[in-house]
C-alpha cells in the first residue's frame, strides 16, 4: 500500500513544485549594451532573442520573450524565474535588468478659459486660418486606456488627407474594425498587452477584449482633451453644457492602450512609445507615472529620451499625490511634467441644515433631487472608523436607511461611498474633507443626491449633528456657474515638487486646467466608473493631473504646427516663460489645499497660457548633447548612460559643474557646501532681429540675486546671448531656513520671458568660497 502512496504524494509534491516555479515567474526588463551587437546580427531584435535563448537553460526561452526594443530603449522584456534574472545580470552584454513596473494613470469650459475661441482665436503673429491648415500635419499620440471611435470627437469632417508621413495604423479586433473606425482624425488605433498579460498569469485578461477599444473612459476623455474636434450641445447629464472641442481641433490622434483594469505596466508602455515613435507622432501625451527613480531605470524617461531626440515633445502628468512634497512623478528635464489647476466654471450644490445653517459645496448629481423637506442626518458617532468613511459594507441599514448620511473623504473612491449610502438604504450623503483633502472640491456624477464640502465647512456639519438632538438636513443643486473668481486656483491633489531625483532641475514645469474638465466618454461605462452605474453619456467630467496633460500636449501641437523648427525643448520653454501667476483676481496664485499663495514647487512656472507662448521672443533651448552632460554631471556609469542615450559613442569628456546648469526655463537653487551658486544660461531670439531684453529680478530677502549682464541685445533672428546669474544666500541665514522663491524675467515693451527661481537650505553651509 505504502508503495502506492509515495509515487502519488511525489507525484503533487512535484506538481506543487512545478506551479511555485510558475507563479515565480516575473516580468523582467532587460537592458542590453546595445553598442556591443555582434555584426552577424542584421538587427537588435535578433541579437536579444538570440541572448536570451543562449542565456536561459530552460527550453521555453522563446515563449518567455515578450517585447524587444530598439527604439525606445535598449534591451527586450522577459518572463523570468528570479534566478535567470540574476544570471542576466552578470552577463558583459547587460546594464540592467529590472522588474517590470506598474505605473497608474493620473486621473469644456477649458479652451475657453485658455482664450481658445472656437475660430481658433486670434493669434499673435499668426493667421488663424494658416494656423488650422498646419495643425492638419501635426499628429498627437496618446498612451492610455485606448479609445472609443464613436465619439463624435472624432469626427474628420473637412480634413484633408492623412499626412503621407505617417506609418502608423489602427489595428483590427473583434470591436474594432480600422475600415469602419478609424478616419482621417483618429489615424491610429495599437494595444499592447503582453506585459500585462504575463502579470496577470492568464493568457487573455479578465474580460478585458484585446483591443483598442476603451472599456474605461480614461483614454477617450485624454485624446479628446488634447484634439477631439468641436462638438456642440455636449454636456454630462446636463452640467457643463456647450461646445466641447480639444485644444488643437484640427490635429490628428494617434492612440496606443497600454493601460488595462490592473494598471500600466513598463513593458507595455515601452512598447507603445516605441511604436508611437516609429509611426510618426509629433507629439506624445501620456497621462500616466510611477514613483521616482535614477533616469536609467526610469522606463518612461528613457523612451522619452528616444523621443525628444526625434524632436517629438513628451507632456507627462506630474501625478495626483499632492499636497505632499516631493510626491511628483514624471521628473526628467527633457519631458514637460504637468501639474492641474481649477477652471472658472464650477457646479454649486448645498446642504441646508436644520439650525438654518446653508452650506455651499460642489456636485454633478443630475437625478431628481430631494425635494424641499427636511430629513434626518446621521453620522457615526462611535469609534468605527470604516463607518465614518462609508466604506463598503460599514453601513448599518437600521441607522442610516431613509436619513441623510455624513461621510469622511478618503481611503476608497468618493462616488463608491455614495453607492454605498445608496446600498445601506440612505436617500442622501454629505461628502465632508479631513485634513488631507483641505479645502480642495472635486464635483462627481454620485449615484444619489450627494455634496461635497471641504473640511471646515465638514467640521461644521460634524459639529452640528454632534450637538444638535435631532440633526437634519435637505441639499439642493445650483447646476453650472462661469466666470468663478478666483481662478486658477492649484489643485490640492496636484503633486508637488521638489524634484527628488535633481534637485536643481524645477518640477512641475506648468500647470494646466485639470479640475472639473469636461471631454469625450467611454459608451461602455457610467461616469462613475462602478459597475453598478449603468448610465451611458457620451461626455463625462472628470479632474486630476491626467486632465491637464492633454490640455498641455495639444497646445503644443499648435506650437508645433506654428513653429514646425523648434524642438520640443523650445515649445516647453515657450510654454514655461510665458505662463502667468496671478489669478483672475489678479492676485497671486492660490493652493486649494488650505487657501494659502501658491508656490513655484506647486504651479512650476505658473499656468499656461497659449497666447503668449505662440510668440514668446525668446527661448532656452538644449538638445541631445546638453542633456548628456546633465546626465554626465550626475555620476552614472558610462553604460547606464548608453542606456538612456541609446548611442555608442558616448564619453563624459563635457559635463556640467552642477546639474542645475542645464539650460533650463527655470532655475532651482541648493546651497549646500557654499552661499554662492552660479549659473549660466542661453537665450535664442525667435522674434525680431534688434531685439532688446533688459532684465528684471524678485529675490526673497534671504537672498542676494545679481545677473550679468543686465541687458541682452540680439541682433538677428535666431542670435544667441547668454547671461550668469549669481544666487548668494545672507550671512546669518540658517540652513534649516524655509523654502524661499523668487523671479528672473527678461522685458521688452512686447514680451516678458519670466524664470522662477526655487531656493533652498537643505545641509550645512560653509564659508563664502564660491
């Protein structure tokens, strides 16, 4: 008997055995030394295959490959046991190799508010017409979600011909058909999901249909947002109703869904920038980011760089952390990190309360309301926390069923607490902020009556059915306001700076509208987002820094089609000196966070403004070449270098004394070691020839700023001058001293080319050496 028992229990154990091993397996990305190719390879791809097969003992080498890269990156992604990662390793052919990352996507009044009329508007220096005929050639590629082709949005009546450049493509899946989907708008339609596949362990996601298709409104609302064609009487269930368009109307989109139910993985972004390149995008959006790192792990900072050097801008969401410092994402000089601000529009919505007490908050709710009477509110008095926060099944029916129920902000989704008052039986719910959301008001479409109030208004309301015996309460809806003041005001959500990988380099670089934007929709889902929304509408408003890189990435679409010469460096600087930071009040710009003035960590060089930025009179430019001495001056190794930089021939032989000598738009100051830091920047004239600049300086009183000289002149089109400027922190200034901020703005009578400056004391600081 004995004898037949352990055949079969070494049978399972075997069989157990085989399914760790399985379940060991990771998605690995594998940086390759690409110089090092033997020339009996015709390609990179076939080199990689080659060293993966030669490099693995295992017979499944070929099923383990899931992407080889050679344009935005040097190397391929594998499917491998953790120890054949390490014997990767220390082959001589590898950087490095690294685990796949999962990256998370950061989630029409707009144009308007950016002086976007719907003629396009009238342009400094620009024909409106001449600037629609141009924007024609110009193409944005969007890596998200995917998209959903039936949106009017999309709608390529009266634009010409596909540029004859482009050599992209929509591919073909059971919901979607490229002869019936794609037109001379939406030009392009990829996914890419092997990574994500691998990591979900099935060969086909969960009910996810491998396809361009947008099962989940995020990509839809992004590409639409960067260039969806006008559509008139668009709203969400009423609220926001008029012309939706993007903000370059007349530009092509080219989308790539790299991001599926279980988040964005590096293989597959990599692979969609790497399409995206190849297929002739001018610009890339990408709405999406992880945490921070060193650049030569950073896969979306590498593939960015293969971008930039093909002069295609990169807009990236700076993230939806805020108001923690140093919570961005997205942080490498050459892309445009992109944080949000509000809009002039707003949806007021109120709760009147029994002691006679109106409260004004924020809603989308569009059902039919409460009526006017009064009803009981109840809020969790106890220790339960999970009750407090109407989290899902915290609820008892018995307390809260009929009532008006009072929620905390934070841990799970806002509308998902208002479902779960729905579930619970509560005819109601007052969405009240802690002290991590502040004052900061983000209006959704709740599946029941429902506001939202900010926290002292919340600690009100606490206080009221605390006290009160018999707390009621009635809300009330004020449908679409405009011309709200102050605006813009910083989103609190929006990540903040400083930048933990360089310091010296400024992030965000700008701010865009990025609260309450309204934009094309997904046919497949509510506007919540739960399942249990079985609303359909065709636009959908929704905030996070996600919606103000799009709005970004089509402006640059216009520079482009404006100023087809100027690489992506020189659009970004258009767009950061020329932006403002005085709101509609023509006060400083605010934090919703707590109300208080905003600061460069948080806006970057202030909110864009598209106008200006079409002629900004002068730029900071740098190319491939600058950027290698930033990345010289950081000390990685030559080959992680090569890795961003894809080339051979790379040496160190020019790098910067300090990282913060990039010839960047704006200026982040560390005194460290010394009270004297100097920097030396370039100026090239785009605008007149004989132009004359004189320079004009704000300095905390911490600091003493001097620049020289103090007047440029630039006698032609194109001229470069270059200028130093001296930052030296005061005797006596202590080196725990708070965040200080100031200005370099360089003036003539028709254009101001504005740097902020960032300072800090963050170590001891020595003598007065420079």
């Amino acid at each position: 008997m004995a004898s037949l028992i352990w055949p079969c229990i070494m049978a399972i154990l075997l069989q157990l055995c085989l399914l760790c091993s399985v379940s060991a397996k990771k998605t690995y990305i594998v940086q390759m030394k690409n110089h090092q190719k033997p020339t009996s390879y015709s390609t990179h791809s076939d080199w990689f295959s080659d060293h993966l097969q030669s490099s693995l003992t295992s017979s499944t080498a070929e099923q383990s490959l899931v992407y080889t890269y050679e344009t935005a990156y040097n190397g391929y992604a594998a499917v491998l046991e953790p120890e054949e990662a390490e014997a990767l390793r220390q082959s001589n052919d590898v950087v490095g190799v690294y685990e796949d990352t999962v990256y998370t996507l950061h989630t029409t009044r707009s144009p308007e508010f950016l002086g976007l009329n719907t003629d396009v508007g009238l342009w400094t220096g620009h024909n409106s017409l001449e600037l629609e005929q141009a924007s024609q050639d110009v193409i944005i590629g969007v890596l998200d979600t995917g998209v959903w082709p039936e949106s009017k949005s999309y709608d390529d009546t009266g634009l010409p011909s596909i540029p004859s450049r482009w050599k992209g493509e929509c591919e073909s899946a059971a919901d979607f058909n490229p002869k019936i989907h794609c037109n001379k708008k939406l030009i392009g339609a990829r996914y890419f999901s092997r990574g994500y596949q691998m990591a979900s362990g099935d060969e086909k996601p969960s009910k996810e249909a491998q396809s361009p298709r947008d099962q989940d409104g995020h990509g839809t609302h992004t590409s639409s947002t960067a260039a969806g064609a006008s559509v008139a009487n668009a709203s969400l269930l009423g609220y926001a109703s008029g012309t939706a368009r993007g903000m370059a109307v007349h530009a092509r989109v080219a989308t790539y869904k790299v991001c599926w139910k279980n988040g964005c993985f590096g293989s597959d972004i990599l692979a969609g920038m790497e399409r995206a390149i190849g297929d002739g995008v001018d610009v890339l959006s990408m709405s999406l980011g992880g945490g921070s790192g060193p650049y030569y792990r950073d896969t979306i900072a590498i593939g960015a760089f293969s971008a930039m050097e093909k002069g295609i801008l990169v807009s990236c969401s700076a993230g939806n952390s805020g108001p923690a410092k140093a919570s961005l994402a997205n942080l490498a000089p050459w892309i445009m990190t992109v944080g949000a601000g509000t809009i002039d529009r707003d949806f007021p919505a109120f709760a009147q309360l029994g002691n006679g007490q109106k409260i004004t908050g924020v809603s989308l709710y569009s059902g039919n309301g409460m009526g006017k009477n009064l009803v009981s509110l109840v809020y969790s008095k106890g220790g339960n926390t999970s009750s407090n926060l109407c989290l899902p099944g915290s609820l008892d029916p018995t307390q809260v069923k009929g009532k008006v129920v009072l929620c905390d902000r934070g841990v799970n989704a806002r509308v998902e607490k208002g479902a779960v008052v729905k579930e619970a039986g509560g005819v109601a719910m007052i969405l009240a902020n802690t002290a991590a959301s502040g004052e900061e008001l983000v209006a959704d479409s709740h599946l029941l009556p429902a506001v939202a109030v900010g926290k002292k208004l919340g600690d009100v309301i606490r206080e009221y059915v605390r006290t009160s015996k018999k707390p009621t309460a009635v809300l009330s809806f004020g449908g679409t306001v405009v011309n709200v003041k102050p605006s813009p005001v910083v989103a609190a959500f929006s990540s903040r700076g400083p930048n933990t990988v360089t310091p010296q380099i400024l992030k965000p670089d700008v701010i865009g509208p990025g609260v309450n934007i309204l934009a094309a929709w997904s046919g497949a889902i509510g506007p919540t987002g739960l399942e249990k929304d079985t609303r359909k509408t065709p636009f959908n408003i929704m905030s996070g820094t996600s919606m103000s890189c799009p709005h970004i990435s089509g402006l640059a679409a216009l520079l482009k089609a404006a100023h087809p010469e100027w690489s992506p460096s020189a659009i970004k600087s258009a767009l950061m000196t020329t932006a403002y930071t005085r709101d509609n009040t023509n006060s400083s710009l605010r934090d919703a966070a707590d109300g208080s003035l905003s600061t460069p960590l948080a806006h970057g060089a202030g909110h864009v403004d598209p106008h200006k930025a079409m002629s900004p009179g002068l730029v900071y430019d740098a190319g491939p070449r600058d950027y290698i001495a930033f990345l010289c001056t950081l000390g990685y190794s030559i080959d992680e270098i090569k890795g961003i930089v894809k080339h051979p021939n790379i040496s160190c032989a020019r790098k910067f004394k300090d990282p913060g000598q990039l010839n960047y738009p704006s200026f982040s100051v560390l005194f460290t070691k010394s009270r004297v830091v100097r920097y030396t920047r370039e100026l090239t004239n785009v605008g007149k020839a004989g132009s004359t600049y004189e320079v004009t300086i704000e300095a905390p009183p911490t600091v003493e700023v001097t620049v020289k000289p103090t007047k440029l002149v630039f006698n032609t089109t194109l001229s470069k001058q270059r200028y130093t400027a001296t930052f030296v922190s005061k005797r006596g200034v202590s080196s725990m001293a708070k965040d200080a901020f100031g200005s370099i703005a360089w003036i003539n009578a028709e254009h101001q080319v504005r740097s902020p400056v960032a300072f800090s004391w963050n170590q001891p600081i020595g003598g007065g050496s420079d």
